[in-house]
C-alpha cells in the first residue's frame, strides 16, 4: 500500500510498499492490509502503526482526523502527529499532548459556544415575529 500521512500544513510522512496499518476509531481499533475493501474512517487520538518491509513496525501518535482508502492508497489526515519508536513514549505524549485541553481552547470554546446559542436564539425569534 502507499501511504500518505497529511498534517494542516504539510506531509508529515509518506510510504510506499505499506504491508499492514492499524489505527483506531471510535468503534475501535482496526487494521488494513493491502487487499481490503476500500473505506473511510474517522479516527480518534491515539497511536497509528504501519510495517514496511525497510523500516518495520513504526509508531504514530495521531490525533482526530480522517482515513480514506482507495485502492492501494491510504490517506490519512489528523491535526497534530508524533513520530517516535517507543510506544509507551507515544502513549504518554497522546494523552499529554492530544487529550487535555489548555485553558485558552477552553475559553475559545466556551465564548464560541454561547455566541451560537445567542445566535440561534434571535434567528428563532425572528423567525417567530414574522
């Protein structure tokens, strides 16, 4: 398989000749071999493994994001990747990194969320008064 690992920004890391990937979903973990029917996956933070014959077993951490196989190609995007080859590592950077939520995205959220419900209030009412 040819694999192609996308960031917002840029290609974090691209492979041909990808024996088997597995990552995770919200159902669950899952794996790919090169044979399998085509699919889409949404994908939550945690750790993506691939094998290639050169380099073996490597280790992703990954945040949410998109899989999309189309034949042989594997596209994958996510948000934030980490590369690394102790896997106990990239565990921890995951939940560190990937899973807490600074103060200020907090904050974001929160301001974001009562400017929609505020939103969504005076367009009901609007609609209402017509």
């Amino acid at each position: 398989m040819n694999l192609k690992l996308l960031l917002p920004f840029r290609i974090f890391d691209q492979k041909a000749g990808v024996l088997r990937i597995v990552a995770e979903s919200r159902e669950g973990s899952f794996g790919l071999l090169p044979n399998r029917l085509d699919c889409v996956a949404s994908l939550v933070p945690g750790v993506l493994v691939y094998e290639t014959v050169a380099d073996g077993e490597v280790f992703v951490a990954v945040d949410e994001g998109v899989l999309v196989k189309t034949g042989y190609d594997v596209l994958i995007s996510v948000r934030q990747a980490i590369g690394g080859t102790d896997l106990a590592l990239l565990r921890h950077s995951v939940e560190q990194e990937f899973l807490t939520l600074n103060e200020s995205e907090r904050n974001v959220r929160s301001v974001m969320a009562r400017m929609e419900s505020g939103f969504i209030q005076r367009f009901a009412g609007f609609q209402h008064d017509r």
